[in-house]
C-alpha cells in the first residue's frame, strides 16, 4: 500500500503502533449490512480469515466481546456454557457502540471505551494472519492471531456454527 493511502488513525491503530504489532492496512468500500463475507470479496481475503468483532452480553446485561470467523456464527448456547453464564445475547447496535466506542461495522477489540472480556474462536489462533477490523468502517488491519490473546487476554472457545 502507498504511503498516500494511509489510512489516518483509529484509537485501536494507535493501541498497536504503541504496542510495537506489525500490521498491514485493508481499506475497502464500506457497504452497510454487508458484513464480513462483503469485505472478504473485495479484498480477495478467505472469509474464514476475516475476523468480524461481536459485542454480546450476558443475562446481567454485561458486555463480551466475541471475535469470529467472517463465514461463521457464534453459538449463543455453547458460548454461555463455556463462559459460565446462564445466556448471551447479540447488543443491540446503539448499546454496541456505547460499549465499545465503535461504531457497527466499524468495530475493533482494540482500544474499545469500555474494557470487556474477549473470546475468541480457537480455530482462529491457528491461522496464520487475520484481518480483522481497525476501528472504522471500510477499514480492516492485517495481523498475527496471537495479537488478540497479548493484548486483549482473548480466550479460546469453541462456538462456531455455520451460517
């Protein structure tokens, strides 16, 4: 990418430089509800390598943040066992971004307003790289996998269905 396509920064691209992560820039157009598997084509990446950011919460109203394959969903049930709560639920998408200080589409694990627990998708850990979002819509940063667990202390679970 050409210095001139920088994109400028997120609060989550400025968590990275700080923490000294080597990551590659993914802008592409940003179409509403067109989720994961839309960036994936554009950008001619896999869609189980994009990684979409799921603010949930649990039955106290408590946020999560799940992160998950692009081509995937989350098992709500498998996920609340796993986590020890009773339920979780997707957030609607205003109190998503209230959490997370993001917008919907547009939301990172990196840098969020509020800090929440992060689980993520063991498979995902055993790619190689993932592209996941950089804090704004049309807008995903390439990175190693292990980045979300030493940043953000993410969990593995195992609660990916198909769509």
């Amino acid at each position: 990418m050409a210095k001139s396509d920088h994109i400028s920064e997120t609060p989550a691209t400025q968590l990275l430089r700080v923490h000294k992560v080597a990551f590659t820039e993914h802008p592409y157009e940003y179409l509403e509800h067109g989720g994961a598997q839309h960036s994936a084509e554009v950008l001619g990446l896999d869609p189980f390598s994009v990684v979409k950011t799921l603010v949930m919460e649990d039955e106290r109203a408590k946020p999560l943040i799940v992160l998950m394959h692009g081509n995937r969903a989350v098992s709500t049930k498998n996920l609340a066992r796993q986590i020890g709560c009773k339920s979780v639920t997707p957030c609607k998408p205003e109190v998503a971004n209230r959490h997370s200080g993001y917008l919907v589409g547009g939301t990172s694990p990196f840098a969020t307003r509020k800090t929440m627990p992060v689980y993520i998708e063991a498979a995902i850990l055993e790619l190689p790289r993932i592209a996941i979002n950089g804090g704004r819509r049309g807008y995903l940063v390439g990175l190693d996998p292990q980045v979300c667990v030493q940043l953000l202390g993410a969990k593995p679970v195992n609660c990916a269905i198909p769509l």
